[in-house]
C-alpha cells in the first residue's frame, strides 16, 4: 500500500496538523511516512500545503507533482492541484468561497461541506477534523482508532480535554461527506 | 523495538544534541532551521543533562561562542542557514586552525544574498572547499532523511574529536522542515570532568593541571617555517580523513549502465526516478554521497567504467558535477540537472531532463 | 658585606609572580600591557587559582598575552573574545574567566560581543586597554582616539566630520543592567598601579559571586603609535587622555 496525499487551503485552517495526524496514524499502523509541508511566510495567513506519503516500503522521493489523493480547501489550491491528482485518483474538496469547482471527469470528486458542518457544531476549530473524517470515510487507508491513537500523540497532554470534540469532528466528517 | 517518534529533521538535530551527551549549543534565529533553537529551549536540557544553551546575539558570536566551548573540549554546536553560516565561515576558519571539534549544522536556503527561504543545496562549494580563509577542511555530511538528521549528530561528534576537526550537517529546506519517524538511540550522558581531563588535557583548557604548562589554543605563527610546519600537518590529517572517512550509498547500480550522483534530499528523489526508468527499460543507479568531504572518489571511480552516461542532480547551478567530472576524467560523458533559487525538481522532471540527455 | 647575607629571604622585598613566564616580553619599553600583565599574574597567584584561571586573548598588541601569563589561554578572533568567555563560563561555571582586549578589538569590531555578554550579566571579567590608538597595525585611528589626535589613518588630526568622535564605551557598558563593576584605572605610577591591581582582584572575586560582568578599563600609553618617551607619553596620557576619560568607579554594586 502506498498513499500519496496533497493537502491545501489557507493558513490557519490546521491543514499542517492534519497532516500530521494522517502520518501519525500511519506510524499506529507501522507504516513509513513522510509529512513535507510548504514552509515560510505563507504559514501566516497566505496559502499553504502539505504532501503525507503513508506506504508500506521505504519511502523515496518525499517530493511529488502527482498524488492519489488531493484535498482541497481554497480555491487557489484546487487550480493548481486539481490537474495533479492521477486519473483514478480522489479530489476531495470544501465548496465554501469556491467559484470554479472541479471539473475533471477522470477521478473521484467529493464534497464536504466542512464550514457548514463547524458552524453546526458550533466549534470552527473542529474544522479540519470534519475534512479528515471527510477523508477517512472516501479513503480508509487509516483506521479510525489509530487515527484517535495519532491524535493523541500529537496533541498536547494539556489539550487532551478536547479529544472528545476531535473524535466527535471526525465522524461528523465521515457522515457528511458526499461523492458526487 | 525501540520507540519511533515522527519529527521534523530540525527537531531531530536538536533531539539528538542531548540525547548524544552535547555539552552546548549556541545559536541565532534564522528559517528554516529556527525549530533547532526552540525545540532545544522547550526542553530545557540544562534541568536534565545539564546542557548549556544560549541564544546569541549573531552569527558570528555564536561560532565564537562555539569556538570558545570547543577550546574546553566540551562537545559544542550551532546551527544555521546560508546567510549565517557565510557569517561564520571567520569563526570556522580558526576552529579549522586550532584543531578544534565541533558541529555546525547548515540548513540550506537558496542565495546568492538574502536569497530565499526555500531549501537549496548551493552551498556545496562553501562547505566542501572552505568558505573561510586558508587551506582548511570541514568534513562534510549530507542528511537526505529525519533519522539521518538525528543520527549524524552524535556521528559528528565523534569525528569531530577523532580528529580534532570542526565538522558540518550540510542539510536543506527539506530535511530540515519535513517530518518522518525516528528511532531513537540509547542515550549517551555527557563527558564528566574526570572523562575530560583524560581525554583533552593535553590541549584544552581545562584550567592549567599542576604537570603541565598552561595550554595555549591559537591559530597564530607569525613566523613562516613555524606556519608552513602546522600547515603540512593539517593536510597530512585531511590525508588520513581523506583516506578512512568517506561514506556513501548506492540504489540499483549493480547493473545499471547510466548514473545519477545526487546528495542529500536530491538523493532519494532521484530513486524514484531509476523505478522511471526502469520502468523503461533503462538500467539506471544514484550513487549517493554521504560524505562530501571527503568525497567518496573511490566508489564513483569504480563506477565510472560501466556508465554510458553520468547526470549530477543537485539544487544549485552545477557545483559538485565540478567533482564527478574530475573523477570520471573523461571516461563518461557527464551531464548535470539542477533547479535553483528554491525549486524543487519532480522525479518526473528529472526523468525527462535525464532521458535528453541520453537521446543526444 | 657578603652578598649572600643580603640575598636571604628575610631580606626579599619584590619577586617575579610566578604566574608570568621568563619569557621576554614583546612590547615596547614604556608600554603599559606589561605592567597589567604584572598585576593580573599577582592576582592570580596571590588568589591561588592559577589552575582555575582562563585568559581569552585578543587579536592586537596583546595577542601575545598567552606566552607571558602561564595559565590556560584562548586565542580569539578579532573581536570575539567576549563570545569565547561566555561559552567558557558557562560551560565550566568553576573556572575564573577573562578576556584581555584592546581599544580596537573591544570598541571597534567587537561592540556587539562585548555589549551583548555584559548586557547578558556574563560572570567574566574584562580588562580593556584603552591607549587611543591600534598598536600593532602600525598606529592607525581606533574608535577611542581623541579629537585632533595624530594617527597613521588620521593624519591631519582626528576630525568629528570625517571620523566621528571618541568613543566612550565604559560609560556605555556602565549603563547595562548585566555589569556589577565598572570602573576605569591606569598603571603609570606606583599609586595608580596599586589602585588598579585591587580593581583586578575585586573583579576576579566578583565572578564567583554570581553578580555580573565586571569590566576594568585601564587608561594607557602606546610610546610606539603616539611617537613618543616613556615619560612624554605619561605625561600626554595625564593631560589629554585623563580629562576625557576621567578615572575612577563608574559602577559597583
């Protein structure tokens, strides 16, 4: 098995540290990893991405132009990496602040309406767990448990109040999300 | 099995420091390899090991800070990136003179100037054939993963006082700021005063023991037959590293009759692209330079005669090809493939530069 | 009388420290590096911590400081001693740690070092020869050359317009929160002499007892850079150096 991921939107959506969960879950598993984020001033508040690699063997090139699966939250984003998903890959996107939506016929597209979801929940900072749970339901090449495992791992002993909230996120996600 | 942590490569530097027993680090804020310093002060490594660290007010005060540490034949460090390290190449050139260990990692950023944060691999020259003044030399180590980042630090630190030398982790922008899993090593406490005496009175300073005369630590020999003597002994040490340090790897060049060199992260990029290749058909290897100094010269020579064609794949404009090309002295047609400024090239990209190159 | 019946120990009234080496000294007679070289070697060995002592020797006259004090010695980049003591100190908190710094290398290229490791409260001591003028370069301006003073780079006399003005960098370092002790001396009368050899103990006491930077400038002749006597020197030094870098405790705390 082997997972290439892109992840893209907006500084401060959390898209570095759902990656990080991703790759965290994969370590549950024993799987390799590699989490390689955009770096420098677009962290603070311009776009930002990173590409998590879970595979079975070792992994090489930590940098790559074609992914199996992109996720997108912005739509600067979904025009640059759109056409950088394989053909059979899966695009999965939040329309929120989209005007072009996605236009390729060749690969899984999927929408979640994470904005809409946070706002329900009536915590914004529940967003990026609604688009991972998004992601785990299209593509389970994680388990639920050692994606809570990985969690753990990468909160904060001092933030573990909010594991419940995470958890609850993540499967509000897994629900919302249609394939279209 | 031991316990697998994922971190990013800067992280791992500083990890590293103090589970290897390093005695202090001394550094400035620069990206991307700011995570060492705050990784380190989050720690606090001076409640538990009792590790100094310090955040100075420069560059060039933290290699003479290191400078001074290494003087006390404590296991010292610093970290930064292109711009800092040119601030440091001074502090790096007295070290060199005094046969001083020490670790200075370079997490390289594109230049030349100010430049941009974004990784480069352009400082081959600066760190492989001195950067500062005189005839001297860094070993040089290339990181093209997390846990080499972790692991090269206490391996430096061991060649370092193997040979009284200072020693570089020349990394990048994307050794530095990626995260993978690291095993963790079992840890090594820091020399006590006892352990230092015995194994660094005869030049540190340590305080004047009773049996000696006060040592002296200088680079300074105004007189030329007294200069040229310290001169000759350096070379003939660089002989002896030249001779037993140099580390490199090899991907599939078993069978392969084309060659990529590549060091670093550019390394493992281009394994991707020999699975293009083989893909193919074309029976392609990476010779990966673990040591740029010393370069592996013996392991590429011996390569040479099977190899249609040899590409260096480097981010910066061509600066080790200058090596490969002295090495394989005609034997081969030698070709190079680099992106600048930041870019990172694709195996793809790669692969398409590569195959034109054969096509020619 | 017998000589031997003069050379007994009842009788001795001066002796070499035995902290300074036989060595023959470089600097030129008149020069007044060999009398702190003296005072600092006393201090030492009367304090009992030659095995407890670093000198962090600088790039200038004084470079050579480590072939006439036997202790352990640093020999520093230009500037830089101040960034040496630091990790020197604090990698071995036991040990009595100074640097020896020129006019040139402490006030000049070595602001940064020397203001950053005073302002961060360092418990080191520094000593700064301060003789208006770079010494073994040949006699060019430094930074704490005086209005109208000669020099190889200033041959018209030191201009405010062109070179800017005589830098007071003791009363700079005074106004740091990190230093304890700052105080300006000079070594060209037996008086002033003793005077600045209880400023050097002080300040070695001083880095035991977790205060500060201790900072010693002592006011000084270059015979050689000034082309001038022993004697003219001094007196040069009294009339013109004093009024403008006034002698005594700036700080002590």
């Amino acid at each position: 098995m082997k997972e290439e991921i892109i992840i893209a939107g907006f500084g401060g959506q959390g898209v570095l540290f759902m990656g990080r969960i991703l790759a965290y879950g994969g370590i549950m598993q024993d799987q390799e990893v590699t989490w390689m984020p955009s770096y420098g001033p677009e962290m603070r508040g311009g776009t930002c991405n990173v590409s998590v690699i879970l595979s079975d063997n070792k992994i090489s090139s930590p940098i790559l132009s074609r992914f199996d699966t992109a996720i997108i939250l912005n739509q600067q984003s979904l025009d640059k990496f759109e056409k950088q998903v394989k053909p059979g890959g899966v695009l999965i996107y939040d329309p929120n602040g989209i005007t072009r939506h996605p236009e390729r016929k060749d690969i899984k597209v999927c929408r979640i309406a994470a904005v809409d979801e946070a706002a329900k929940l009536g915590n914004a900072k529940a967003y990026n767990m609604i688009v991972l749970g998004a992601y785990l339901k299209v593509k389970p090449v994680v388990t639920f448990e050692n994606v809570i495992k990985g969690l753990r791992k990468s909160l904060p002993e001092r933030h573990h109040h909010l594991m419940e909230m995470n958890e609850k996120a993540i499967s509000v996600g897994m629900e919302a999300v249609e394939i279209l | 099995m031991a316990e697998k942590i994922l971190m990013k490569g800067n992280e791992a530097i500083a990890y590293a420091a103090i589970n290897c027993g390093c005695d202090g680090y001394f550094g400035y804020p620069i990206t991307p390899q700011s995570e060492v310093m705050e990784t380190l002060m989050l720690e606090k490594p001076w409640e538990t090991t009792g590790m100094v660290v310090l955040q100075a007010e420069s560059e060039v005060s933290s290699i003479n800070m290191v400078y001074g540490g290494a003087c006390c034949g404590k296991k010292v460090m610093t970290s930064s990136s292109s711009p800092g390290i040119s601030l440091m190449c001074e502090g790096l050139s007295y070290l060199a003179g005094c046969e001083l260990p020490c670790l200075v990692v370079n997490v390289m950023r594109g230049g030349p100037g100010l430049g941009t944060i974004q990784p480069s691999q352009s400082d081959y020259f600066q760190a492989t054939k001195g950067g500062g003044h005189g005839d001297y030399r860094t070993i040089v180590l290339a990181p093209a993963t997390v846990q080499d980042m972790y692991d090269y630090v206490d391996l430096s630190f061991e060649l370092a006082f193997k040979y009284r030398n200072p020693v570089m982790i020349l990394g990048d922008g994307v050794v530095g700021q990626m995260m993978e899993k690291v095993e963790l090593r079992p840890a090594k406490p820091r020399r006590t005063d006892k352990e230092l005496r015995e194994l660094c009175d005869s030049w540190a300073t340590l305080g004047k023991s009773a049996s000696r005369p006060g040592n002296i630590i200088t680079s300074l020999a105004l007189d030329a037959d007294i200069m040229e003597r310290h001169n000759i002994h350096l070379q003939n040490k660089y002989a002896t590293i030249e001779a037993n340090e140099a580390r490199y790897e090899t991907y599939m060049t078993k069978d392969a009759d084309h060659l990529i060199v590549a060091f670093g992260c550019m390394s493992r990029i281009c394994e991707n692209v020999v699975e293009l290749a083989r893909q193919d058909g074309i029976k392609l290897g990476v010779l990966r330079p673990i040591t740029l100094y010393p370069y592996p010269e013996k392991a590429l020579d011996a390569l040479v005669p099977q190899m249609k064609s040899i590409m260096s794949v480097e981010l910066n404009s061509g600066q080790m090809v200058e090596d490969v090309r002295r090495i394989a002295s005609g034997r081969a047609p030698v070709h190079f493939y680099g992106r600048q400024g930041g870019a990172v090239p694709s195996p793809e990209e790669i692969y398409e530069a590569f195959v034109k190159t054969i096509k020619k | 009388m017998d000589i031997n019946e003069i050379i007994k120990p009842e009788n001795k009234v001066y002796g070499k420290s035995t902290v300074l080496k036989d060595a023959v000294m470089h600097y030129c007679p008149g020069c007044s590096h060999g009398t702190v070289h003296k005072i600092l070697a006393e201090v030492i060995e009367e304090m009992g911590i030659q095995d407890k002592t670093i000198g962090i020797s600088p790039v200038g006259c004084s470079v050579f400081a480590y072939n006439y004090l036997n202790i352990d010695w640093q020999q520093a980049a230009h500037g830089r001693a101040p960034a040496l003591a630091t990790a020197t100190k604090r990698l071995m908190p036991d040990k009595y740690v100074f640097t020896y710094q020129g006019d040139g290398d402490l006030a000049s290229i070595g602001t940064a070092e020397i203001m950053h490791a005073c302002n961060r409260g360092e418990n080191i001591v520094v000593i700064f020869i301060n003789n208006a003028i770079y010494g073994m370069t040949g006699g060019q301006m430094a930074p704490t050359t005086l209005l109208g003073q000669v020099t190889a780079t200033t041959p018209y006399g030191r201009d405010a317009k062109l070179n800017g003005y005589p830098l007071k960098i003791t009363e700079l370092i005074a106004q740091l929160e990190g230093t304890c002790y700052v105080t300006r001396q000079s070594v060209q009368n037996p008086g002033a002499v003793r005077r600045a050899k209880r400023a050097i103990q002080k300040a070695f006491e001083n880095s035991m007892l977790d205060k500060g930077t201790s900072f010693i400038e002592v006011v000084s002749t270059c015979n050689s850079g000034w082309k001038a006597s022993p004697v003219a020197a001094n007196k040069w030094m009294e009339e013109n150096m004093f009024p403008f870098y006034p002698l005594g405790d700036l700080k002590d705390r």
